[in-house]
C-alpha cells in the first residue's frame, strides 16, 4: 500500500489527483471519426433502438445516485429525453410504473452494492433491458447488466469516491452527446461538445491548482458543526456531492439544497455557526444566485463561493472565492466537484480524520 500512494498522504488525495488522467482513461477511443459524437462499445444496442427509446430510468446508491442526477440533468437538455432517477433502494421495492420503451441504467463503481443489484434484477424481471456505468470489470453488476459502459479509471481504494464520481459524470454527459446527436443536436454542436469533453482533463487540473488555496480556506472551516452546500441546475446534484463527501469524512453535519429552495426552510439554519459553501458560476442565473448569497449574509452566515474565473460579487457577499475555469455546460459539473472534494479532504485532515476509512462506512455496501 505505501508504495502505491506514492508522495501523497491518502489514497483519497492521490485519487482526487488522479482525476485528469482518470478522465483521459474514460475517454479514450469513445469519441466518432468525425469529432461530432460519442461512441461506446458495449451498449449492445443498435442505434435504432436508441433512437426509439422515449425514457430513461437510472438508479444508483450515494454518489452514483449523485452522477445519475446529473445524467438525468444533461440527457434532459441535451437530448430532450425524460428520465427518472430512482435511489436503487427505493425502486427495487416500490413497484415504479415504467413505459415500454425504457431503458434502464443502474450506476455503480465497485458493481457489488447489493441494493443496486438488486434494482437492477427487478427491472430485469420487469423485462427491462438494463445497461450499466461501472467501474469494475466481471463484477456482479456488470455480468448481470445487458450491456453498459466501463468507466476505465482504475481501482479507487478511499472509501469516498472522486475519480469514480467524475468518470461517471464524464459517462453520462458523453451518453447525453451520444443520445442527442440522434435527436436534436446538429453537427456543429455535436464538435463543439466533444471539444469541450477532451478539454476536461485540462481544466480540471487547472481547478486542481487551487489546492493549496483550498487548504488555507479549510483551516478556517474546520471546527464548525454544521455546513450547507448550495446549487442550482446541473450544480444542485454536486451540492450534495459536497455535502455527502464533507459528513462522510469530516463528521461535520453538511446539507445539500438548491439554492433558491433555501428561503423554504434551511435558512432557519443560517447564522455565524453555520457556513454555506454556494456553487455561483457564470451562467443566467448568475444575479439570482448572488441574490441568495446575500440572502446568508444578512443573516451573519459565513460563505465560500465557488465561482468561474471573471465573474465578480459585490462587496461583503463572499468571505471566500473560489475560482474554476469557465467551461461548457456539459462539463461543469465535472469540473465544479473538485473545489469540494478538496475542500472537504482538506478539512477531513485538519480535525485529524482517518480520510481513507472513515467510521461506519465501507467501500462497497452488499447488504441491505
Ligand atoms: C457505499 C460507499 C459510497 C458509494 C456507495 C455506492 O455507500 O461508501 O461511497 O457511493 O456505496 O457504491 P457503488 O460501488 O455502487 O458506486
């Protein structure tokens, strides 16, 4: 074990810095000749039958249950397709009707969760052709799946996932390009989304040189008992991977909430014992972000605001910033996960956590 996590003190860190190597792997050789679409191996299904499908169900546990919002998210606006997103727990037991022609995606890392598996035969025995996104090559899942796609990135050993959440979010928008460009995506859009998919390696190792920041913002964050994260849109869902990621490996109580939903209860919360972490990039609904922001501020909470190079905040709504690289629509996501994961590492570290085994957890859960 010492030789592989090399110069780093966990394999959590080594895995978050993993990433852009990570998402080359994922990648590789999916992309058409022509540079205007994805192209994935396994799905055996035929690009008529994609054609037809008119729904998506896609279920998963924790942060795969997390990476399926997003899919859900890009496949929506990208493809103009509806799909469900159940928590596999959740679908296995309460007999969820589903039109005929869905397709059914179970998401997974290690293939092992037991309650995703056990989704995935239920919607088996519903007569669903199910496809899974999984990182673990002859696992349960992916030997019980109709077909899926691979996630390439490497045993992930810290019990809380990064390299095998971002893959997954690199899967599902590349399945959203590759569904779209059957549907309502032009040649032009398809180049300029593939483009923007072989930037991502690059630019999350730009939101990566933010580390040492990250690590002087958490020193001042690590002695609170509460935290909340905050999104809107595609952002929402990694609210909640930040949440999901700090409560996991800090111990500190963290929420996630779309942003404009705060006004509807957690702001309750807020006062200067509780900070918001606030996802703010550049985009429509940038001001109604701010809006929010000063909505906490107003209330002496504290905020770290996760923002795109450029955008600028009036005086005193944000104690902290801090900068990703703008990018496109699809890979935002991907690229907006790394300042929390960090963000939580780095603060996980400061209380003295044991960040690679945190307590209660395992890597794979595959009892109910
Ligand atoms: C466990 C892990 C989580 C993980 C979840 C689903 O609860 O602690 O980090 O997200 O299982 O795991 P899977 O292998 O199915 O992606």
């Amino acid at each position: 074990e010492a030789a592989e996590i090399g110069s780093f003190s966990h394999f959590m860190e080594k895995e978050i810095f993993e990433q852009p190597v990570a998402l080359e792997n994922a990648m590789r050789g999916r992309f058409s000749a022509d540079g205007s679409t994805a192209q994935f191996g396994g799905l055996n299904l035929t690009p008529i039958e994609v054609r037809q499908i008119d729904r998506f169900a896609f279920c998963g546990c924790g942060t795969a249950w997390h990476a399926c919002l997003v899919a859900e998210h890009l496949i929506e606006r990208f493809a103009r397709v509806p799909v469900e997103v159940d928590y596999a727990s959740e679908f296995r037991y309460r007999n969820s009707p589903l039109d005929g022609n869905t397709l059914f995606f179970v998401v997974s890392q290690s293939g092992e969760t037991i309650d995703t598996l056990g989704a995935l035969r239920e919607a088996k025995r519903k007569g669903y052709k199910v496809l899974a996104i999984n990182n673990t090559v002859g696992s349960s899942i992916a030997r019980e799946a109709d077909g899926g796609i691979y996630q390439h990135v490497g045993p992930e050993i810290g019990v809380a996932s990064t390299k095998a959440f971002t893959s997954q979010l690199l899967i599902g928008a590349m399945f959203a390009l590759y569904v779209a460009r059957m549907r309502d995506m032009s040649f032009s859009d398809g180049v300029e989304y593939v483009k923007a998919l072989k930037a991502a390696p690059d630019l999350v190792r730009k939101a990566l040189e933010q580390a040492p920041r990250i690590k002087e913002i958490a020193k001042r964050y690590a002695q609170y008992a509460d935290m909340l994260f905050l999104g809107r849109l595609s952002l929402f869902p990694i609210a909640l991977e930040g949440a999901l990621k700090l409560k996991e490996i800090s111990y500190i109580h963290a929420e996630g909430y779309p942003a404009a939903e705060m006004k509807h209860g957690p702001i309750a919360l807020i006062s200067e014992k509780c900070p918001s972490v606030f996802f703010a990039p550049k985009s429509e609904i940038f001001n109604k972000i701010v809006s929010s922001i000063q909505e906490i501020k107003a209330r002496n909470g504290k905020t770290i605001v996760i923002t795109t190079e450029g955008c600028e905040f009036p005086p005193g709504v944000a104690d902290d910033v801090i900068y990703i690289p703008d990018c496109h629509e699809a890979v935002l996501p991907i690229v907006a996960t790394v300042p929390v994961q960090l963000l939580s590492y780095y603060i996980a570290c400061e209380r003295g956590c044991d960040v690679d085994k945190p307590r209660n957890l395992a890597k794979s859960v595959t009892v109910e």
